[in-house]
C-alpha cells in the first residue's frame, strides 16, 4: 500500500466508511485479466447505493500553482476499468450487510 492509498485508507476509517482494500501483488490478480481489465484499489460500500470501486492516485500540487488537473491514460486505464466493471461486475445483497 502507498502513501496516497494509506490516506485514502485512513479517511474511509475516520468516517466510518465500510470499504475492502484489493491488494495488488501480481499473485493476487488472475493472468486473464491483466490484459484486458485493470483492477480498483478500493471497493467502498455505499449504504442504499452499492459497492463502488476506486483507484487512488497520488499527484503532486505545485503550491504556486494551485488545483493540478491531471488526465488518466485512455488506453492502459479508462478502457481497462471500463471492461471490468462491464465484463466482471457482481452483485451484493443487501441482506447480507
């Protein structure tokens, strides 16, 4: 886990905000995906909405500079997160929460 992870990680835990953390060691990741899907950090239960999953990213703010809009690679992340959240999405039961 990274830094920006661990932060990410930390505010969940001060708002009491229920989450799985995926760990991200090549061993823990099928070979079917690796090419065509990229897989979440984070998957955040959102009570009465679902589970929804997010990839931190850790980016630098030039103080003299201020808000730093930065773009994430279409190809190797946009797509990737697409199909696995199109190919290989499952579903919880409220029940179970």
């Amino acid at each position: 886990m990274n830094d920006a992870e661990r932060a990410f990680k930390n505010w969940l835990e001060n708002h009491n905000i229920p989450y799985f953390y995926i760990e991200q060691s090549p061993e823990t990741f099928s070979g079917v995906f690796r090419s065509i899907a990229k897989r979440p950090d984070f998957l955040v239960v959102i009570r009465h909405l679902g589970i929804i999953a997010v990839d931190v990213k850790s980016q630098t703010i030039n103080p003299n500079i201020g808000h730093k809009n930065f773009v994430l690679d279409e190809e190797n992340e946009v797509k990737k997160y697409i199909e696995f959240e199109k190919n290989y999405s499952f579903t919880c039961l409220d029940s179970v929460w």
